[in-house]
C-alpha cells in the first residue's frame, strides 16, 4: 500500500490512526508537530497523508498549501475538529482532497482513505474510465494512467486536480458553474464557497498553461464558470 504520514498532536488520536493505517497496510510515520512533518513530507516519498488542521509548529493549512506549491501532489484527507464550515472548506482551498470532522467513525475514515487512494491511481474512480487519451495540441491526458503531460513532460497533478482537469477535457466548450464543479469533483455542496473550484483552476492553470494569466485549455465563460477549449479553437 505504501507509506501514510501522519499528522496528529493528540496521541490517543495519533495511535488509533496509525493502527487502522496498518490495518489497510500501509507502513505508517506519525508526527505530533507540524514543522517536523512538512519537513519530512518534503522528501516527497510517501503515498497518502492525514493532516490535523491544529497543529503545533506549523498549521495543517499551512502544511497542505506549502507542499501543493510545491507540486507535492500526493493525496491529503484533512482532520479538523473544527465544527464551522467554513474552516472546512479553506482546507479544500489550501488542496486538501477530502476532509474528515472530529469526532469520526472509524469505518467513514477507511472509506474516505480507500477512495482517495482509488482516485489517485490508474484507474480510478470516478473518472478515469479508460480509453484513448485525450490530446490537445501539446497536451495530452492519458486516462489508463491517470497521467498527464505537456510537451511530452509528466505534470504532477493532485487527485482533485486531476479530475477537474479531466471532467473540463471530457467535455471541451462546454461551460460548468462553479456549484456544478464543486457537485461533481467534490460531491460538496457548499453553497457560497466556489472559491474552492477558483483555487483548484488557479493551481490548474499554473501547471498546465504557458500563461496562466492567458489560458489557453482551460477557459473562464465569465459570470458562470470554467470551460476547456474546443478542439478546433
């Protein structure tokens, strides 16, 4: 299964965590502090991580956007035993791919954990159907292996990246709002906070756009949403 990092100051939460990390096999790091844990996630060699949003040393939020800046795009499933929404949804801002409130059911957290993994290999759901890869001009997005490149170079996406990459790629000139992205790539529906699907476009677009200020795939329809080129734009 791979290595899952660990990121829990409250040690009863921290051992119970590793415990059914193990269980789903991975070999597990855990860490109490925030610094030590970015710093050893910035190594890079690691295949899933769960992030406390309240940490000593350095925050979850602070964790999750450092490495997503850093295109350290392995999948995060965020804790937080924050209760408003709209601390949620900053950690969705920040490139968390899923969240989890405290307290949790140990059986939603295996779940939430199996489905991050599916969605980040090849193969996964819930849009990596296979098929012909999906080529416009010098990109190109190969949805056997959930890979894609520019100019023949592998960009490093996050899973939530990926999707709303590819879900815009599979229907190009079509125009999705922003509820409608959040709905289909995130299953939230988070009324009032589409700055969400705004981050995830920005960090899009800074990976795969040669001028992020001037997009050339992935498209604004102002006042509605986003949209991917047409193929004979």
């Amino acid at each position: 299964m791979g290595t899952a990092i660990i990121v829990e100051d409250e040690r009863d939460i921290r051992e119970l965590l590793t415990l059914h990390m193990q269980s789903l096999g991975f070999e597990t790091e855990a860490f109490a502090n925030g610094l030590e844990a970015y710093e050893r996630a910035l190594e890079g060699n690691f295949d899933f991580m769960l992030l406390d949003l309240n940490l000593p040393g350095k925050n979850g939020l602070e964790i999750c956007k450092d490495l997503r800046s850093k295109n350290i795009g392995h999948p995060i499933l965020m804790l937080t035993a924050r209760g408003e929404e709209s601390d949620l949804v900053r950690g969705l801002e920040t490139g968390a791919d899923d969240y989890l409130s405290k307290p949790f059911r140990i059986n939603e957290l295996i779940a939430r954990t199996k489905a991050l993994l599916r969605r980040s290999k090849p193969g996964g759901e819930p849009f990596s159907s296979g098929g012909a890869p999906l080529v416009y001009g010098k990109l190109e997005i190969d949805r056997e292996k959930r890979k894609v490149s520019l100019e023949g170079a592998r960009i490093e996406l996050t899973p939530k990246e990926y999707e709303l990459l590819l879900l815009l790629a599979s229907h190009p000139g079509v125009t999705f709002d922003r509820n409608e992205l959040l709905d289909r790539v995130w299953s939230y529906d988070f009324d009032g906070y589409e700055h969400t699907v705004n981050s995830h476009i920005n960090r899009l677009r800074s990976k795969i756009e040669k001028d992020p200020a001037s997009p050339a795939y992935v498209l604004t329809t102002w006042g509605v949403g986003y949209r991917f080129r047409e193929k004979d734009a």
